[in-house]
C-alpha cells in the first residue's frame, strides 16, 4: 500500500488533473498472498487519498471454461463490495461474455463500468456488434490457448 500511496501522491502532485486508476487484485488466490479483506482496506485508503478510480482483477492466468449465462463475472461479488464500500468508480473486469451479465451488473450494483479483455482478442469489434444488436454474447471460450500462441493471439480469432 505505501508504494502505491507514494505513487498516487506523485502523480497527483505532477498532475492533478489526471485521473488515476489502479487495477488492482481481488485476492492473489495463493496461500500467503493478498487477501480480498487486505485489497479491500489498500483500495479503501487509496480512494481516501484521491484515486479516482479501480478496476477490480486477481492474480494468476486467467480462469478458463467461461461461459454466457452460467459462470459469467468471476470478480463480481468483490467489485460489488468495493463499489458499496468507497465512493469512487470500480472498473470490472473477468469473464464478462454476455451483455445480459454486463447489463446486470451496470443496472443491479453500483459498479459504473466494465473492461473486457479475452472476448476482445478473438471479436475486436464486439462492442460495436452488442451496440447494433448483432451480438449477445462473446465467442470467446476462455481457453487460454492465447497464452502460449505468438503475440498472445487468439487462436479461434478467425473461426
């Protein structure tokens, strides 16, 4: 927490109209490690001293075998925890494939914004076809298979 107070405060001294956000862990998942009572007090200060925003993560590769309407939104109960305990945006983030999910969790929490990342490498335009109505859901099946192909492509991206 001290790094990332020294660092918020430098930024905010340099630049004070630039919002900051940190993505931060839930939990590190890991015996030993960061817990979600731990991240919660660090995400609790760092709002009291002026970030303006969080995105809520985890630690380790990211979990496999998402799928739509049955196991959607992984750090979902911390992000709501966060956004009812601070009073600054949480960003979530981990195995949103729905925009039925994604419309929950806007219009049921008090979390104010979404991050995708895996659903965008195999569809960069799903944004675009969930806004027109092409699309519900992502192709994505969280494979991971994108860990260990070249620059970290998807490898149905074109399927």
């Amino acid at each position: 927490m001290k790094l990332l107070l020294e660092i918020l405060h430098g930024i905010k001294e340099k630049t004070p109209e630039l919002h900051v956000t940190v993505k931060i862990n839930s939990s590190y998942f890991t015996s030993g490690g960061l817990s979600e009572e731990e991240s919660l007090v660090i995400c609790k200060r760092l709002a009291e001293e002026g970030l303006d925003s969080i995105e809520v993560s985890g630690n380790g590769t990211s979990v496999s075998g998402i799928r739509p309407h049955v196991n959607e939104g992984y750090f979902e109960e911390f992000g709501e925890r966060l956004a009812e305990e601070t009073e600054i945006p949480v960003i979530l983030v981990g195995g949103l494939r729905s925009i039925e999910k994604m419309e929950e969790v806007l219009n049921q929490t008090k979390i104010e914004l979404l991050s995708l990342s895996r659903p965008l490498l195999r569809e960069p335009e799903l944004p675009e076809k969930m806004r027109g109505g092409e699309s519900r859901e992502s192709k994505c099946v969280s494979c991971n298979a994108y860990y260990s192909s070249p620059a970290h492509k998807c490898i149905f991206r074109n399927s």
